[in-house]
C-alpha cells in the first residue's frame, strides 16, 4: 500500500463504501472517513480489510493521508451536510486541493461552491454519479463538472472506476463548468423518472385491462429486453415480477405509494424556469404524488364512479401496440430531457457535448439502455440538431409507433386507466410536430384583459400590436415580456 493515498472519501453509507471498494480494486489506494468513527472501524475491520483502504478517525489525519494535490469525495447527504463538510476541510487544505461532491446536490450549489472555493485557492467538481449500490462498486456512470483546472487529476481514478462501453470505452468524461455536472445527473434521474412510471403504466394495463397474470406480465418485460426496448429498467422489471415470496409474487404485495427524493422535481422546475416543455417527466412527478395520497385514493375509490370495461380485443396485438406506446414514449422522455440540457448549454454557456453525454449514460447508470447508442449517432451526425424527434431515426421508428400508441392512449382512456406519461407523450408529440396551434387565441386573451401584445402572422417577428378590443381600453399597452 502506498504511503499517501490516491484519494479520499467521506460518507460511508452504501454509495460510498462501493466506490472506495471500486477504487481499491482498480490499483487506487483509497482513505475513508466518516463523522461516525464506529462506521470506519466496522469498514475496515470487515470489507475492506486487506485491501488498499486507510481508515482515518479524524479530519486531520485523514487530509494528511492523501497525496498532493489532495483529492477529497464527499458521497454525504445533499445540502447542508455538504457545505459544513466544506467548511470543515478549507482550513486544512492547499492551494490547488480538489473538493469532489458526488451527492445529487442541486446544479446550482455546485456553480456556488465551484465560484466560492475558487476565491480560496481550491478547485472544486460536481459530479452526477449513477448506477447505485450495483454500480458504485462495479462501475458507475459517472458526470463530472466543476473547476476545469480538477479533470487531469481526477480523470485517472473517475475513468477507471466507471462503467465501460463499445470495447474500453468510460462512461465518464468531463461535462462541463460550475454546475454542469449535477444538472446532466439532474436531468438523467428526471429522465429515469418517466422511463419508471412509463414502465409503471404498461404493467397497470396489462395488469387491470388486459388481466393478465404476474407470470405472464414477466415473460412481456423479459421478451421486449430483448428488443429496441432492452434497457436496465425493463430487465429489472422482469426480474421484480418474478420474485416471490411463499409462493406469491412479491411486487402485488408492496403498497402502492411510491417515495422520491427530489431531483425529478428539480428537473421540473428547472424546465418551467428555462422555458423548456418536459410534459412526461413532469407527470411522472405528479404521479408519485399521487401516489402517496393512497387513503384519499381509497375513499375516492368508493364514491366517484368512472366507467368499467371488458377487454374483448386480440391480447397478442394490444401487447405489441403497447410495446410501440412505450417506446416512442420513451423516446419523447429522451428527446425533452436532452432539449432540457441544450435550453441549460446556451443559457449558462456550458458548451455540453450531447453526443458524450448519450455514451455516459450507456453503461452504468439506471437509465442505460440500448438506443442511447441512436441518441450519440443522432448528435455526431447533426451537432446542433435541435430536438431527436428531428433525427431521421428517432422520426421514423416514433412515426412507426403512432398507431399502436395512439390506440393504447385511447383505450387506457375508454377503459378509465390513469396513463399520464403514455398520454403526455403523445400529447406533446402532436403538439411539437403542429404548425399552428391555439396559442393565436391565447394571446389574444391575454391582450384583451391585461394589454399584454401579441406578434402578427402578416409583419416581422418582434415587432408587437395591441388592439383596443371593447372600445374602453385605450392604446396604452402592458410592457412586453417572458417569465
């Protein structure tokens, strides 16, 4: 074992004990610390023993252990924990030491902590890293940002541990400045966000529409991860309905409230506050709130009446129309949660590489699977193409997909089954590839009682008119602007 390490880690908790034994079993020699000491002599005592991991019992022993320039990870709660971590380490630091956070901290406190530690002579990243428990330790994608000045030092150990694709490829490289980092990991859990509920939303129809049994649903899931469907999330599918416990599938046996811990919502926001339509990961949200209401469920279930119906159609058919629903619908996800990041490049001068972005995510974090390759395909071909549904592919296998979808959206809606990102999708899709819709009404409405303006189809785009609709209003008109 060398004499300083390569790197250090506080947080023990399951994320970061799987990347410290990732680290280990890379060549990397590894410090570990935790605030809770009685976490580190259980570490060390039990799996990292014998392995190239130094335990350390305080923060000074721990920053002494580490080889110039210091490369801190902090795998700690979000927030708060993270900025008095910080705090703590600053005294005990050198110009040019690297702080790494790699929690799902909101995009905005990494540009405020890259800009601070930057007036302290130190470098700090932001770094996305997913794949969970499974991939912390085997290899995880892995979306770094922060300081540039960071990535040669860290770019040994982060492209070592991660996940590695097309021959020896890493799912890891550097994203970009400030924030850059946590907003692509925001955007990945806001796109595994609807990629969950989408899937959700299959299982519910083939469950309540369909009647189909545990079994039967599982050998659906198994057969389309064989297909363009073949994903992490679909192959997880298949394996949770096959579970069973005394006998009886586990899945029908869990409450039906699904828990969150906020970077779907951050995606949200963050899209209404770019201007960017992000319709199915915003559903997606909403209904793990709705979800949680489960006793208003119940009562509502009892006294509002919708309609019951008996599925009488061909089952083989409808399966394969909803395995076309929900792969154009995943590709709406995709092509959102990219214009997402290219609305974020331009407005925070991030210069993101999408291309990079499709191969980070194609080995090791929860949302890989197979047409991510297309996705990368789709940016090397058209750099600047402005939304996938643009690209040949994405086009034609979505245009492929509109009978089925069109005919699973409208019968989840004849049958009184809630489908909300299966129908948001489709919602969107119709609305983006529309020429002219009602928005002409709309700001019209807004010039009648607010004064607010509206552009002509017949004069320059910027140039705004107000009419005096009622013969009260006068000429005066609001100031023009966007929210």
């Amino acid at each position: 074992m060398k004499d300083k390490s390569d790197i250090g880690v506080i947080g023990l908790a399951v994320m970061g004990e799987n990347l410290i034994l990732n680290m280990a079993s890379k060549g990397f020699t590894v410090s570990a610390f935790n605030r809770s000491t009685e976490k580190v002599e259980r570490f060390v005592s039990s799996r990292a023993k014998d392995k190239t991991i130094k335990g350390c019992f305080s923060l000074e022993e721990f920053v002494n252990s580490l080889a110039s320039p210091r490369k801190v990870m902090l795998m700690v709660k979000a927030g708060q924990a993270v900025d008095a971590t910080i705090e703590q380490l600053i005294p005990l630091l050198d110009k040019g030491d690297i702080i790494i956070d790699g929690g799902n901290s909101q995009f905005e406190d990494s540009d405020r902590r890259t800009q601070y530690l930057s007036e302290k002579g130190l470098l700090y990243v932001g770094s996305g890293v997913s794949g969970g428990e499974e991939g912390a330790l085997l290899g995880p994608s892995i979306m770094p940002g922060g300081s540039p000045d960071a990535w040669p030092a860290i770019k040994p150990i982060f492209q070592g541990i991660s996940a590695k694709v097309n021959g020896d490829v890493p799912c890891c490289d550097w994203v970009g400045k400030g924030g850059a980092g946590h907003f692509v990991k925001m955007v990945h859990n806001g796109i595994e966000y609807g990629d969950m509920q989408l899937i959700c939303e299959a299982y519910l129809l083939m469950r309540d529409m369909l009647g189909m049994s545990t079994d039967e649903m599982q050998q659906v899931f198994a057969d389309w991860n064989q297909t363009e469907l073949g994903s992490y999330l679909i192959e997880i599918t298949a394996d949770i309905l096959a579970y069973k416990e005394d006998g009886q599938p586990l899945v029908e046996k869990i409450l039906d409230t699904a828990g969150q811990k906020g970077t779907g919502k951050w995606t949200g926001v963050t899209a209404l506050h770019l201007g960017t339509p992000l319709t199915l990961i915003g559903e997606a949200v909403f209904a793990r709130c709705l979800s949680a209401i489960k006793e208003e469920r119940v009562e509502a279930s009892s006294k509002i009446n919708g309609v019951t119906t008996v599925f009488n159609g061909d089952k083989a058919e409808f399966i394969a129309a909803l395995k076309d629903a929900l792969l154009a619908s995943k590709m709406v996800s995709y092509a959102q949660g990219f214009a997402l990041m290219k609305q974020a490049s331009e407005d925070y001068d991030w210069d993101l590489n999408y291309g990079a972005i499709a191969l980070m995510w194609r080995g090791g974090c929860i949302i890989r699977s197979v047409f991510l390759d297309d996705i990368k395909s789709a940016y090397d071909n058209n750099p600047e193409i402005k939304n996938l549904l643009m690209d040949d592919y994405f086009n034609k296998t979505v245009e492929a997909a509109q009978a089925g979808w069109r005919k699973v959206v409208a019968a989840a809606a004849l049958s009184g089954i809630s489908a909300p990102c299966l129908s948001s999708a489709l919602s969107y899709f119709d609305g983006y590839r529309t020429e002219n819709l009602p928005a002409n009404l709309l700001q019209a409405q807004r010039d009648y009682f607010g004064a607010h303006t509206y552009e002509r189809k017949d004069k320059a785009r910027g140039e705004f008119f107000h009419t005096n609709w009622t013969g009260r209003g006068g000429d005066t008109a609001s100031t023009t602007y966007d929210v």
